[in-house]
C-alpha cells in the first residue's frame, strides 16, 4: 500500500512539471509562432488584398474582442490615410474550414480584396479557391452589408466548377467577416484613428 502511494505521487509530481514545463514553452514560443503564421499563412493574403497599400499591415494591426473571441484586424494605409481592414474568418468546406481573408474599405463598406489563408480541399477542385485570383477576383467592391452567395444560392459569386461546396463556404467565410465588421464597426474606427499620421 505504502509503495502504491508513493509511485502515486512520485507520478502526480512528474506530471505537475511536465505540464508546467509544457505551458512555460507553450508561452514563451507563443508570438513567435503568431509571426510566423502572419508571415507565412495569413501574410501572402494580407499582402495580395494591400498591394497598393503604404504601411505593412502585417505590423499594424489591433485586436477587439467579438463576444469569447479575439479577432485580429489589419489596417490598410491607402492614399496616405487609414481606410481600410482586413479581417480572417472561416467557412465549412468540403474537406474541413476554409480560411479566408477579407479586405474592407471602411469609407464604402466594400470588399477591395480576399485570399484564402487555409484550407484541407481537394487539390485542382476545392484547392482552386486558393490558387486561382479569378475567384477570389469577384468578390471586390460586394457589399459587405448583405450575405455573399454564390450564382446558384441567388448572389452574384460564380462558384469553381465541380467544386460548389468549397465556393460556399468561401462566401460563407465573407458573409461572416460582413457580420463581425457590421458588429464592431465603431471600435474598429476608433482603433484605426492611431494609424492616421
């Protein structure tokens, strides 16, 4: 018995360190694991949707809390002045979430650009959201104020040929960044003031 609870704790004690010792490196790698995803992941979209912009988006940007999560924002400077966001969410696709970022002009309430980020679709099918800039193409200057269908649901996206699912889920992702935008709108005004000069 006494052997039992020794190894008991002897095994409760490895396992409190361990875990500590996991959760310290878990933080200390945390933003450098951040940079690498903007970078590398989420950078290439940002990129693509501020080609014509004056700053580095990937380094302005701010978070607002959106109910228990915590949504990243990059700010566009355009023309010398601050004017637009762009924001990640996610779509159900057919082989898991499609990740899209969405440019917005916050003057017009318009998309000025979108990427896919991520994706699990099959490639030459689904995996052509991703890598055809046509597709990705129709969805500047649509409204972000209303939902973002593609031609066969009534809205305006001509979906990938063979791949509809992949496509509805991408304009479920813009339909959902629409909705966040449409949420935070005043807080996302007020933190874009810091990045006028």
């Amino acid at each position: 018995m006494r052997d039992m609870i020794k190894m008991v704790v002897v095994l409760t004690v490895l396992a409190a360190f361990s875990g500590g010792l996991l959760a310290a490196l878990r933080d200390a790698t945390k933003d450098k694991i951040e940079l690498q995803q903007l970078t590398f992941v989420k950078g290439p979209a940002i990129k693509s949707i501020f080609k014509d912009a004056s700053n580095d988006p990937i380094a302005d940007r701010f978070k607002i809390k959106d109910g228990d999560a915590e949504v990243n924002f990059f700010v566009g400077v355009i023309d010398g002045k601050a004017k637009a966001v762009a924001l990640e969410s996610f779509g159900k696709g057919y082989g898991g979430d499609v990740g899209l970022m969405v440019g917005i002009d916050t003057e017009t309430d318009t998309i000025i650009g979108a990427g896919v980020t991520t994706h699990a679709e099959t490639p030459g099918m689904g995996a052509k959201a991703k890598e055809d800039p046509a597709f990705t193409a129709q969805f500047k200057g649509v409204s972000v104020k209303e939902p973002i269908k593609v031609t066969g649901d009534g809205g305006t996206i001509n979906a990938i040929s063979g791949s509809t699912i992949t496509s509805r889920a991408v304009c479920g992702a813009a339909t959902d960044v629409g909705a966040i935008y449409g949420r935070l709108k005043a807080q996302i005004q007020e933190n874009m003031k810091a990045f006028n000069k």
